[in-house]
C-alpha cells in the first residue's frame, strides 16, 4: 500500500480550522447572556456514539423547562460545522462536543466560547484526570470545555502466539518482560524468529504510541518548533525504524487489516478501550484468545473529548449546569455502563462497574482496572495546533521506509522538508 497516499479526516479538517477560525477572530458572538425566564432549549451539536441521549431525557424530566435538542453529524462533519458557524457569527450550538483532536486550534480563538471558569468549572478541577483537565484550560486560569470521555492504552496481545514462541503469557509477566521498547522489539523478533508471525500492523502505530508517551513532542508550549532536537520524536523515530522488520506494514481501519488480524499475522495492539470492539468485530474466531497488558513505559491517550459552550448562546448558565451535571462522576460511570464512554473522573476508578469489567472475549477479567491503572500513567502531552498534520507526515514518512521506496535518513529529511512548508503556509 502507498503510504503517500494516507488520508486523514482528522488532519484534513484540522488544517483548515486554523484559517477559518482566524478569519472570524474578529466577529461579535452576537449573544446574550441569561435566559428570559421561560422554557429554554439548549441545542447540543455531537456525533454518533457518545452515549448521551438518555442522560438528557433525565435532565429533562429532573429540570421542568429545559429541553436538549441533541443534533448529531458525523464526526468530521460535526468539527467542520462548528466551524463555519463561527465563521459566519451565528447559527452555532449552545453546546458542542469537541476532540481533542481539535481542541488547540479551537483554543485560537477562545473568546468565541464562553470561559466556564466564569460560573465555577475552576471548583471542578479535582474530580478530573490532571492530564485531561490541563488540555481544555489555560495558564490564565480559563476553562474552554468540561471534559467527557478518555481513551488510555493499553497493549492487546495473542496469547497462543506468545505462548508458541516461548514467550510469557501472563500479563503481569508480559508487562514485567516487555517493560521497555527495546525489551518489546527484542521480544518481537523472538516471536518472528519461532513463528514467522509479525509482533504488530504498521510502523505508524509504534511512533504513535512511543509519540504519546513523551510531554514535548513537536513544539514548545510557546510555539517554538523542536522537531528535530525533542527526545521523545527522536525516540520514537528510531525505535520504529528498528521495529521495520517486525511490523506487517498493514494499516489499520483498512480490509486488509481486519484479515490480517483475523489470521493472526500480527500478535499484539495498541489500544484504548473503545478499540476492543474492532478487535471483537474483525475477528470473531480468536475469541479467548487475547489477554491485555500495560504496554511499555507507561501509557498514553487515543481518543476523548470536551462540551465546550459557544459565546453564541443565549443561554450560557443552564448550558454550564447541564454540561456539568452531565459529566459529572456520578453520570460518567452510567455512561460508561451504557456505552462504554470510559471516564475521566478517577474518583470512580475502584466502582465495581469499572473495576470488575470483564469480557469473555478477552481472558483477564479486570479489563477496567488495566485501562483505569492506564489512565492514571498517560502524560499531559503539549498538542499544538499544527500537531495533527506533522503527525500524519512522520506517519507518511515511515510509511516510505516500510514499502521500500525511501531510505530512514531521506525519509526523515523529507518528511523535515515537508514539516517546514507546512509551518511556513
């Protein structure tokens, strides 16, 4: 597969939030603050499986007069929607869930949202994960969004084939043995030199997930570009191209993976909880054959989100209570028993509910303890607006590497070339 090729709607979307939240940074929010006194509507733009339609039907019933209209889109559709109401200065939500994914570039242009600090969210800090927390406010002490949901990692890894290479099956042994990313590469080339099986999909999955684990990535909180002198990016560089042989050079979300996956070609994934299910879903007959462990040095965080109150709303006190109310830890752990939302409230973490999770699919039977000891290992990781493209360029740039048709050291310069164009637009 040409890995040039790779598109992204994350980074498709996320490239052009820049210019069109600059372009509105100097329209009036055209709102005013407080209700009339009667029935109110708050309108909440999301997109499809954050779980909450029933929660606000008991807001509903609990708060005579307030109404949620819960308007869904498709996950890019609902970002790029966001956006071009705020372009325009009318016709935003008076609540919008946002990704983490577009949460810097949405942080551009803060005053266009309501700073939920004005109404107390500053008193909420303690019930939420610090890294979490620390993504949706600011050094000034503003709070753009009410955290939902997070997404730890952990690493996913087939017992049968761990066990037929003569490596260990436990999770707590398999943590223990594979605690470094040298001790994993190690470990994945004993596991193709007994039984040809590649140890994980695709390089761009390894620089992700070493990426994650590191505070300073691509940029100084200041906007100062550290590319080519951050550890962490050096790191996880050098590490996947050491792993090249050890990676079956498949992508996820593609056909080709759920099959590969299926056939056992690779032994272990890293995932956050809400992945289980692809793996449950794409390869049905492995059942009972995969157990969880930490991965390597730590963790780090794919997925998750914010309720973010637009400066457009008439209604910005009943959007704060409801939003608040409705992440709050009581509410995220109904969340996470509907839907499966895992929470960003650790004050939970020991709630049978979570603790106890299990799945017959997988051995162990503590999945939620795995993920919620996860959590609690996942750094405050600086993104800044330009993140998502240099992501999808390193990614690309590895890509070439594994199909042969660059050099590691032509790879990185390119892909250097290519990160200073794109700062440079």
């Amino acid at each position: 597969m040409n890995r040039l090729a790779r598109k992204s709607l994350l980074v498709a979307g996320s490239i052009g939030v820049a210019a069109a939240l600059a372009a509105c940074s100097s329209s009036g929010s055209g709102s005013s603050e407080g209700g009339s006194g009667d029935d109110v509507t708050l309108t909440m733009w999301l997109w499809p499986g954050m779980g909450f339609a029933d929660k606000a039907k008991q807001y509903e019933e609990e708060n005579p007069g307030i109404k949620i209209n819960i308007q869904e889109a498709e996950y890019a559709d609902a970002h790029q929607n966001l956006i071009t109401a705020l372009a325009a200065g009318s016709g935003a939500p008076d609540i919008s869930g946002v990704d983490e994914g577009y949460l810097e570039r949405i942080k551009e242009s803060s005053e266009m949202f309501y700073d939920l600090a004005d109404y107390g969210a500053a008193d909420l800090e303690e019930e939420y994960l610090d890294w979490k927390w620390a993504q949706a406010s600011s050094d000034d002490g503003s709070v753009i969004g009410i955290p939902t949901d997070i997404g730890p990692m952990a690493m996913a890894y087939r017992v049968d084939l761990f066990e037929e290479a003569g490596l260990p099956t436990d999770p707590d042994e398999v943590a223990q043995v594979m605690s470094t990313w040298d001790d994993y590469i190690k470990a994945g080339q004993q596991l193709m030199d007994e039984t040809g099986t590649y140890m994980f999909s695709d390089v761009a999955d390894l620089y992700s997930a070493i990426r994650e684990q590191g505070q300073k990535q691509y940029f100084e909180t200041d906007g100062t570009l550290i590319i080519e002198d951050s550890p962490q990016i050096l790191k996880a560089w050098d590490k996947s191209i050491e792993a090249m042989d050890i990676q079956a050079n498949i992508e996820r979300q593609t056909p080709e993976w759920g099959a590969a996956l299926a056939n056992g070609d690779f032994a272990t994934v890293f995932l956050p909880p809400w992945m289980l299910q692809n793996i449950k879903n794409d390869a049905p007959d492995t059942s009972g054959l995969w157990d969880i462990a930490l991965m390597p040095e730590g963790s780090g965080n794919w997925g998750g989100s914010f309720l973010t109150v637009p400066a457009q709303s008439d209604h910005p006190e009943e959007a704060y209570e409801f939003i608040t109310w409705l992440m709050s830890p009581e509410n995220q752990l109904d969340i996470f028993e509907e839907n499966g939302n895992f929470p960003s409230t650790p004050g939970i973490y020991d709630e049978p509910a979570i603790n106890e999770l299990d799945d017959e699919f997988f051995i162990r039977n503590d999945i939620g303890a795995i993920y919620a000891e996860a959590a609690t290992l996942v750094e405050d990781v600086y993104r800044a607006p330009m993140t998502s493209p240099i992501n999808t360029i390193m990614q690309d740039a590895l890509g070439t590497v594994a199909d042969g048709a660059a050099e590691p050291e032509a790879a990185w310069d390119q892909a250097m070339l290519e990160v200073d164009r794109q700062i440079s637009r």
